[in-house]
C-alpha cells in the first residue's frame, strides 16, 4: 500500500528490453535506499513493482508486459524522471490516501495552464473511467494523490501546488502525454454497487 505523497523523482539509468519485459534500473538517493531489500515494493510513477536487485546507486525493477501496455513504463526512457514512494510501512502517518500501486488506465494531458498564480493540468480519460472520478474526490496521478478540480463527460481538472510540482514530475509533463490513474477503490466499489442495485430495479445508468 501507498500513500499517494511521493518522496522523490528519480532518474532512469538503464532500460534491459527483452521479450515481455523491461527490467528498469533506477538512480535513488541514500535514504531512498536505506533498508530496500530485494522483494520489496515502491511505487514508479505509481505502479507497485517489485525490487530485484540492488547495486550501489541503482535499484533494479522488472516490468511485465501486461504493466508495460496498460502504463507510461513503456514509454520511459534514458534521462526519464519517475516519481517514487517507497511502501506503506505500520505506523507511518497517511498524509495522502490509500492507494494500492494498480493502475487502472491512462489519461492523456489535453491542456495545462500555466501562470504566476496557478498551474492547471486537463485531462482525458475514456467515459466509463468518469463514473469514478468525482468533483472534491481524490485520483492517484502518476502516483500522486491529487483532488479532482472541474469534470465533464470525459476530462477533468486538476490545480497543482508548488510542493507538488517541487517533488514530481508533473512540473515537466508536457500536452499529449499520458500520465497513470489509479481511481480510489472506496468510490468505484459505491459506484458500482449503486449501478448494480439500479440495475436490479430496471432503473438504466446513474
């Protein structure tokens, strides 16, 4: 488990491609490393993979295909900055909220506004994804835990804080690139228990 405030960009230094799988070597900082054994899990651009080896500087995560189709693994390159959070340990305190590492789909950047007083990112995600993404809720971006501003039928909004741009990589996204969503379990579980309770009485959609 995540907590959605990520702890540092790190940079990617080598890219292995083999068949089915890229294995990611990531530069990560002392205290980012301190206690990381092989087997555990930190969140790259809020995916949950898993530690296979660790090598001074360089931590090592496989990426399976199925992660590398559904992602924006496959499109990191040499240079790439990811946002990382190591895992949720017993006893740390939650400043974000609970996210699982699972990525549900992309969203694709259509705007971003940029001024002396605020920065604003829009995004584009297939209608069916909207049924979970509310006004004043909460999606994971990239591993971000972020509040949802404005919603449409198939974009929403988001108003990011200079904290925010200071530790992610969302400060250097650019239109047309896809970011990772993770929606909050706790609102598709309500949204789909409500259409299936509806459905049973004939009543069609919310």
């Amino acid at each position: 488990m995540f907590t959605g405030i990520v702890q540092a960009t790190c940079e990617v230094v080598a890219i292995h491609k083999k068949n089915g799988v890229n294995t990611l070597a990531i530069a990560m900082e002392p205290n980012l490393r301190k206690g990381l054994i092989t087997g555990a899990s930190v969140a790259n651009n809020g995916v949950c993979l898993t530690v296979t080896q660790v090598e001074d500087n360089k931590v090592f995560f496989d990426v399976m295909e199925e992660t590398l189709n559904l992602t924006n693994l496959a499109s990191l390159q040499l240079g790439s900055k990811v946002n990382i959070e190591r895992s949720l340990t017993f006893g740390s305190e939650i400043g974000g909220h609970l996210l699982s590492g699972h990525i549900h789909t992309r969203a694709s950047i259509i705007d971003i506004s940029n001024t002396d007083t605020h920065f604003d990112i829009q995004l584009e995600v297939e209608p069916k994804w909207m049924n979970y993404i509310l006004y004043k809720g909460f999606v994971g971006i990239n591993g971000c835990s972020l509040t949802v501003g404005a919603v449409t039928a198939n974009n929403f909004m988001l108003h990011l804080i200079p904290e925010t741009l200071k530790l992610t990589n969302l400060n250097i996204v650019k239109i047309g690139e896809q970011l990772n969503i993770e929606i909050d379990s706790q609102t598709q579980a309500i949204v789909d228990t409500v259409e299936r309770v509806l459905a049973k009485k004939g009543i069609v959609g919310l």
